[in-house]
C-alpha cells in the first residue's frame, strides 16, 4: 500500500510540472518598468569670473598658498520643473586648464557620471525631474585626485526640483 502511494504521489508530481506552459504553476510575475531617467543638457556659458566678496572667506579654513574653488549659489534651492540650474564658480590662486594652469573643475548630479569643465564660467544645466538632487562640484589637481583645501574644493548641495 505503501509503495501503491508513493508512485501516486510521484505521477501526480511530475504531470503537475511536466507541461511547458510559463508561469502556469509560479506566482504571478509583474512587470514594473525602471524609473524615468533623467537626461540633463548642459551649456557652458562664458561669463566674466565670478566676483565674490572676502566673506566667502570669513571663518573658513584654508591654505591661502593652495588654490580654491568658491561656488556661488542662489539663497533658494528649490526650483520649478523645466527652470535650469545655474553653477557659477571661479578659482582663487591658479587658472583652469582650459586657461593655461593645471586644475580642472568636475560636477556630479545624483551620483551620475561626472562632467569636466576646464574654463572658468557658468554651466546651466536644463531637464530636471522633480525631487531631491545632489549636486557635487570639485576642484581636481594635476595628478586627478580632488585638491582639497581646508572647506573650500569639495562642496556637495541639494537642491529640490518642484512641479
């Protein structure tokens, strides 16, 4: 009896699984399609070198013989979907490549890849998606690692893309 069931058990196993019909005896599969992504376009604009006050200065620490790198930013960090945003740099102490010296400037949005500026100048940078971003701006020496400079060189901001 015993041998009767188990051959039962074992037919009733392999007809269950023996048809090649997808998914027919798994959990239901659901497509769920990626994120949008987001495809920003970038312009360099010539501008004349960013003025800054000596109060970028007040209360930071740095070696004033090394170069650095100010960032400009707007008082509000929140935009509206379709509104560019504006990086605004200059550097203080040496030239960018594209200008004869040996530094260059290098953002990161979200992480992405990272994108090169060798002048000094403005770069907008159109095609948001709503949300919190993660704009990363760094001054890098001759040798491509970061200069860093006391708080000045490495600078990491968010900024909020609003409908």
């Amino acid at each position: 009896m015993k041998t009767f069931l188990a051959i039962v058990i074992v037919a009733v196993v392999f007809a269950g699984c023996s048809r090649n019909a997808d998914n027919q005896h798994t959990t239901a599969t659901t497509v769920v399609p990626p994120p949008p992504r987001q495809v920003l376009r970038a312009e360099f604009r010539q501008a004349p070198p960013l003025s800054f006050s000596r109060e970028h200065l007040w209360n930071k620490n740095y070696d004033r013989n090394k170069p650095i790198l100010i960032w400009d930013k707007r008082p509000d960090e929140t935009y509206h979907e379709g509104e560019p945003v504006l990086i605004d740099f200059n550097v203080i102490g040496d030239q960018l490549k594209g200008d004869g010296g040996q530094y260059r400037v290098r953002y990161m949005v979200d992480d992405d890849d990272m994108q090169w500026v060798d002048r000094v100048g403005q770069v907008w940078l159109w095609g948001w998606l709503p949300g919190k971003h993660t704009i990363r701006v760094e001054l890098v020496g001759p040798d491509g690692w970061p200069a860093r400079n006391g708080d000045f060189n490495v600078e990491t901001r968010e900024i909020t893309i609003v409908k």
